[in-house]
C-alpha cells in the first residue's frame, strides 16, 4: 500500500504543472534562439480546418490534461480546431506529438473581434479527450488572482511565430527574452498610451526582441516557487513591425481571468460563458 502511495505521489510530482523536465534555456539573448527541445512542454500548436487539411494558426498553453488556454482572436466562429501537444519541429515527425480535437471552445463573452485593444483577448479550448502527460507533456501552472510580475522581470516568449517582420513562420519552436514593463510605464503615450488595460501585461520594447512570439501563445513567467506560469496570453504588437522601441507585446494577463477559468472549466452556463 505504502509502495503504490509512493508511486503515485512520484507520478504527481512528475507531472506537476509548470515542472519541465527538459530545463529551458535561461538565456540573455533577446532576439529568439531555437528552444531546447520539449523545454516548454504546456505550448501547443493550435491548428485550423481548411476542409482537406490543417495548418499552424496559433500558440496556446495547457494548463490540465483537458484545457489549453489561447487567445480569442485565434478563435473564427464555425471553425474546427485541433492542439498538438508534444511538438518541437513543425516539420519533422518526432514521435512525441499528440493531437487532440477541439470538443468545446469558449472566448471570453466580452470579447470583440472588433477592438483588439479593448480587452478579454482570452479563450479557452476544452479537449476531447485527457492530455497523455509525459516528460515532453505537461501544463503550466495558472497565476494566481491578481498576481502581478514587477517591472524588468525576466519572462520568456515562445512559439512557432515569424522569424523576423514579414518573415517565414519558424519550424522549430522559439523563445525571446521579454522582460515585464510595468503597467505604468506601458501606459505612458509615447508607449501604448490607453491601448493597454489593467488586464494586460506589456513585455519587451526596451531593446530588440524577437518576432517569434505566436498569437495565443504563453508569456512563460518563472515564479519564486520554482514553478512555471503561463503569465500572459500573446494578444497584439505594434503595427509597425517587429523590434519597435517602446512598443513592446502585449499580452492578455491570465491572472485577471482566474474566476472566469474557474466558470468554464466548472462547466456552468456555456451561453453566458461565450461558448463557440
């Protein structure tokens, strides 16, 4: 009895959210580098029916065996969605990719397609069936409520985005150093000005920054605790390209979501909850 507790406690502990196995670069380089493989485990690939096939579209993060968390501007209402999880290399199968089907898709009810600056850029996919967690697979821990990373904390974009402004879409995955700017340097104008709400988080725009931070994708935040956390949810940058001074990515901030996550994944009105 004691042994199978043992067991277990150890199969817990290995799968624990935000503990990968393949510890990440912790680099000072700003510009994107390839990931080391499989370093961050909870970033998926979201991929879009075109009928005949499906192809990248965004990031996204999973934060349990059964939910991804992207942004809602990934969404397109009528279309199908799947995640892959496990994937690395886009363009080579490697054996530890899983695809699962989209069974249920909810975008924040105060969502609008319409004004992206205006907030709630935030979705939540519910899988068909339970992650298979492994040391390639594994969720990142969801912030606490209210939780706010001070200014030039050291977070981590990542994702399959363009390699530079209007570039090609990167086969292996990246990430970019994106220090955390404060909300009230983000909100000063010759920054974001009022585009930036309290419940977004702004990363990078000191120096140069990569490009390769996917829509949907996670703003990897590393806690005092040891544990990873999915901080923010990449949402918009600047019109202008790439590396903009002052204009750093903006991300949704997950911790201002903590009660919705806790509605829908419940399962509690789906209507209400802007279920697509």
């Amino acid at each position: 009895m004691m042994e199978a507790l043992l067991v277990l406690l150890l199969v817990v502990g290995a799968h624990a959210c935000g503990n990968p196995s393949y510890q990440p670069y912790m680099t000072r380089v700003v510009n994107g580098i390839d990931a080391k493989p499989y370093s961050w485990p909870w970033q998926i690939s979201l991929e879009v029916d075109h009928g005949s096939y499906y192809s990248h579209t965004c990031g996204g993060s999973l934060i349990d065996r059964n939910w991804v968390v992207t942004a809602g501007h990934c969404i397109q209402s009528g279309r199908s969605y799947r995640a892959v999880l496990g994937e690395y290399d886009r363009d080579v199968h490697e054996g530890s990719e899983e695809t699962i089907y989209a069974a249920k898709i909810f975008v924040h009810p105060q969502w609008n397609p319409n004004c992206l600056t205006c907030g709630n850029d935030i979705a939540l996919i519910k899988l068909s069936k339970p992650a298979t967690l492994s040391d390639k697979v594994k969720p990142a821990c969801v912030p606490p409520a209210g939780d706010i990373f001070e200014n030039n904390y050291p977070c981590y974009v990542t994702g399959w985005g363009r390699l530079y402004t209007g570039g090609p879409l990167a086969s292996k995955l990246q990430q970019a150093l994106l220090p955390v700017v404060d909300h009230q340097t983000c909100q000063q104008n010759d920054w974001w000005g009022g585009n930036v709400k309290s419940t977004m988080v702004c990363a990078g725009g000191y120096e140069k920054s990569g490009c390769n931070g996917d829509s949907g994708g996670p703003l990897n935040c590393q806690g005092t605790d040891g544990s990873w956390y999915a901080y923010g949810v990449v949402s918009f940058g600047s019109a202008w390209g790439c590396n903009t001074l002052k204009k750093p990515t903006v991300f949704t901030r997950v911790s201002a979501f903590n009660s919705w996550i806790d509605l829908v994944s419940k399962g509690l009105n789906s209507k209400k909850l802007g279920q697509k």
